[in-house]
C-alpha cells in the first residue's frame, strides 16, 4: 500500500525485530527479565511481534495495566503514583505484582493484594538520576516519586518482597549507569539483599549503536548474585528506538524569510513530546534545499524543526519523520480537531498495510 494516505505512523518490522533480538541477547547473558514500558509504546497491533522477546509489561495506571494483561501476557506489573478506591481492586485482578508508590498506598490498599497473593513492591527513590530534564527528574527536590528513607523501607519488609528503582533517562553511557548502580549498592545494599526482586526501571538505551551489551549483561548478572534478586528492566524507548517513522505530505509552501513547508501533520498533536521537550524532530538533513517544516494548526509554534533536501519541494511531496514511536504514539491528541495519523505496518517482506484509521467518529467521541 504505497500511496497510503498522509498522515500516518509507518512502524518497520524489520527495525523492530532489532531490538527485540539485542532485548533477547541482554535476558540470556544477564539473567535480567524485560518488561515492555506501555507508557512509552502502546501500540498492540505489534505485540505479537514483541511478545516471544520479551517478558511482559509494566504499566503506569489501570488502563496501561489492563492492556498489557490483555493484549501481551506474560509478567504483568502494575505501578500508579496513586491508587484510587474505585480502581484498586480492578487492578489487583490483572497484575502479577503491584509496585506501591508510597507507605501511604501500600498501608491503605497492601492487605488487599496480600488477600489475592500477589507480590507486593515499593518504589524506591536513590535521590539522584541520569535526566537533563527537571521536567522529568524523578530525583528533582521535593520529588512524589517514591520513598528514600532507609529506615522506612526497612519497616515495610514484612509486606514487600520487591522495589522497583527508576532513575535513568536516554542512558547512553555504561559507565554512568555502572557508577550510579554501585552508588545504590552501597547505600542500599543490606536492604536489596533481604529482597527477592528488583527492577532497575527503563531509561538504559542499550539497544542503542555501540552500546556495550556485553558489559551491562555481566554488570546485571554480578548484581544479582551479589543480592539473591531477580532483576528486571523495563525498556520503553531501548525497545522501539528508530522502529517507526511519521509519514507526512507538504499541502503548502511559503517563503517568510525562509522557506517554510507546511505539512499535514502537526508537532503539537502528533508528536507532543517533542514540543514538550522543546526538541525538533528528526528530519531529512541531505542536500542544498533548506525548508523549515511546519504543522498545520493555528498553533504559532507547530514546527518540527529544520530539514534539508536535494532537491526544492513541491506540493505533494512525502516527508519522513523518523523515531516517531517512543513517547510519541502514546501523546498523540486531537488538538484543532486535525486528523489523527493512521497506524501503517511495514512487514519484513516489505508490505505495508494499515493496522488502523481514525475518523470523525472517534474524534467525536473523545468529547461529549
């Protein structure tokens, strides 16, 4: 299906099955389990292609939770920063393990897990992580994201058997990730040894190019030994990385002092954590022809970013905007009511087909 229609998420197979097979290595050499990020990459039409790679899912909320006990299988962890009343017990019914974020939640809802005989964690917070971001710093100051108080973790033992750590954000280096994890050691290490697992959460971009896959496997498998624990990593962007692309056409171009090409497409809707981050996306960057590449919202700051062409555009014209998947598929919105991309799969063959179209109906019922 060359001539599908614009806008839509093209995801390669092919690209994919890359990092599920690094994922596959890393699990045999370190021992480690990998549980898919579903708040990072949801989209399940994929996941009968990810599912022998992988371990299972981990979620951020019911709705993540349920998807993953539904449509992946496997280990299915159930995190939220906070459990509501109503929801609690729906989620207890799909989850393997529950990761409390707080004494409070575990105090409140613990007993109704420990009557289901599900295993129970805590989120612990080491008060330091790899992200340039504040916005995303798990460690920021004054951080709701888990508890850090030795002492108070330690009066939870009774009811837990797990943390789960998350503290690395795009990880490239080994040796900060080595660094900050012998920190954890050495600070936490008595209380990691009286427990039976531990995940290091997601952010390790070791299916990255270069990546030492061999010294990270060895580092996991020392942790493990050195503790008693089964080790788990929940891989989100390491998962899907340079898997998918965004599918655009030019509808119009304009000169303001600069070329500019409007796509029919849009940052703010269709990659919203671009703009969040105020990062541009990754566009064409070969040849003389520079255009500036625009959404069509009202939006004064829909712009993807800079890009470079061999040859001028034209009205009509394809542009593909590649890493279009991780934390992208997931934000995607309705915003000025413009169309929703399309979901398009490439085989490993080569066809493409069209997983799933959006339409004016489920525009409509997004809204009351």
């Amino acid at each position: 299906m060359p001539d599908l229609q614009t806008p839509h998420y093209l995801i390669d197979l092919a690209r994919l099955r890359v990092n599920m097979e690094r994922i596959q290595t890393l699990r045999q050499q370190s021992g480690a389990k990998c549980l898919l990020a579903l708040k990072c990459f949801a989209t399940w039409s994929v996941f009968d292609v990810m599912r022998p790679f992988m371990d299972g899912t981990t979620s951020s909320s019911l709705y993540e939770l349920r998807l993953g006990h539904e449509e992946f299988g496997g280990e299915t962890h159930a995190y939220s920063v906070a459990w509501a009343d109503h929801e609690i017990d729906e989620a207890l019914g799909y989850a393997d393990k529950i990761i409390f974020n707080s004494l409070g939640q575990l105090d409140r809802f613990g007993a109704r897990a420990r009557d289901r005989g599900i295993a129970m964690g805590l989120r612990l917070n080491p008060r330091f992580s790899t992200s340039g971001f504040d916005l995303a710093d798990p460690a920021r100051p004054f951080s709701r994201l888990g508890e850090w108080d030795l002492p108070r973790l330690e009066s939870a033992l009774d009811r837990i058997n797990g943390v789960m750590i998350h503290y690395n954000c795009e990880n490239r280096d080994f040796d900060l990730f080595d660094a900050q994890l012998s920190r954890i050691e050495a600070e936490f290490g008595g209380f990691l040894e009286k427990l039976d697992w531990v995940s290091l959460g997601g952010g390790i971009h070791f299916t990255g190019d270069d990546y030492p896959l061999d010294r990270l496997a060895a580092r996991l498998r020392a942790f493990q030994e050195r503790f008693g624990v089964q080790l788990y990593l929940e891989p989100g962007e390491a998962s899907i990385t340079k898997a998918a692309s965004l599918e655009v056409t030019v509808l119009d171009l304009i000169h303001n002092g600069k070329d500019v090409a409007i796509v029919d497409s849009s940052i703010e809707a269709h990659m919203l954590d671009l703009l969040i981050y105020r990062e541009t996306a990754k566009l064409p960057q070969e040849g003389e022809h520079a255009y500036q590449i625009a959404g069509k919202t009202c939006l004064a700051g829909d712009i993807f970013g800079e890009a470079r062409f061999p040859a001028p555009l034209k009205v009509g014209d394809r542009i593909s905007i590649a890493d279009a998947a991780g934390y992208t598929m997931v934000k995607k919105n309705w915003f000025n009511g413009v169309a929703m991309p399309a979901i398009a799969i490439r085989d490993e063959n080569g066809t493409i087909r069209e997983a799933r179209r959006f339409g004016y109906d489920d525009y409509k019922a997004s809204l009351s």
